[in-house]
C-alpha cells in the first residue's frame, strides 16, 4: 500500500518533529538560536546509500549542530542511482522535489515524481531508483533517535 501525502501535511510534519526556533547555532555559542547553511559549503558526492549503487550528491544540512535529533537531507540521485531496498527501523519521510524515480515499497513498485512525498513506517522496506533522462532530487526528513 503506498502512502502519498501532500506538501501541506510534509510541512506540518517537519513542524511538529522538532521545533526550528530551539536550534543552537554550530559557529556561535552565543546563538541567536538559529543556523543557515549553504548548499554548496555541505555538498558530498556518494554512492547510492543502502548498496543503491551509481553516484549521488548528498547535503547533510545541520550535522554538525550540537543537540539536533532530526535529520533533514537533500539527496541528488544521478542517472543509474539508487537507494538500495532496506528495511525500515523509524519513521522517515522523502519528498520529490524533481525528477522521476521507481519506488518499491514492501515489494511492490510504483512511479513517483514532483510533489510526491512518502512516509515509511518501521517494519517496512523500500528501495528508490532514478529513472528517466534528469536527476532525481529529494529531501529526506528522520529523528536520530526513537523515544
């Protein structure tokens, strides 16, 4: 069974799994409670996570802010990348920013493209694959940490 939310839910998602305004900032520590960060200064070529294979861009934003249990991520998969299938441990959400990739979730295959967000619950597996002629760009929303 797939499950779609909508960009609306995805952003009420984001607010109510952590609160932005309590983040410390990673370069002050007289923080004014809040950190930007620039693309272009995080950007890391990587294999396709999960043995995907094929070479992706990985922008681990706020890794290196002390205390920040939530990861948020943009992912770029090149054409012929993926994320290979795994098991799900924790609530993680990817979001379709542009692009096409072939998700398999529990086994079962579907399209996915801009607008698309998908929620994976413990206990499942899923699996993500670009396809089609441009890069397949995401953004990936977990806790570190389960309660």
């Amino acid at each position: 069974m797939k499950t779609i939310i909508t960009i609306s839910m995805f952003t009420g998602i984001l607010a109510s799994v952590y609160s932005l305004t309590s983040i410390a900032s990673a370069t002050r520590p007289d923080s004014d409670g809040f950190v930007i960060e620039q693309e272009s200064d995080i950007a890391k070529p990587q294999s396709g996570p999960h043995k995907g294979g094929g070479e992706t861009t990985g922008f681990p934003f706020f890794s290196d802010v002390p205390a920040m249990d939530l990861v948020f991520k943009k992912r770029i998969l090149h054409p012929g990348s993926a994320i290979g299938y795994h098991e799900q441990h924790k609530d993680e959400i990817y979001y379709v920013v542009s692009g096409s990739g072939e998700l398999t979730m529990n086994g079962e295959k579907s399209e996915v493209g801009p607008g698309t967000a998908i929620l994976t619950r413990p206990g499942s597996s899923h699996g993500l694959r670009q396809i089609g002629p441009e890069d397949l760009v995401i953004f990936i929303v977990y806790r570190k940490h389960t309660d």
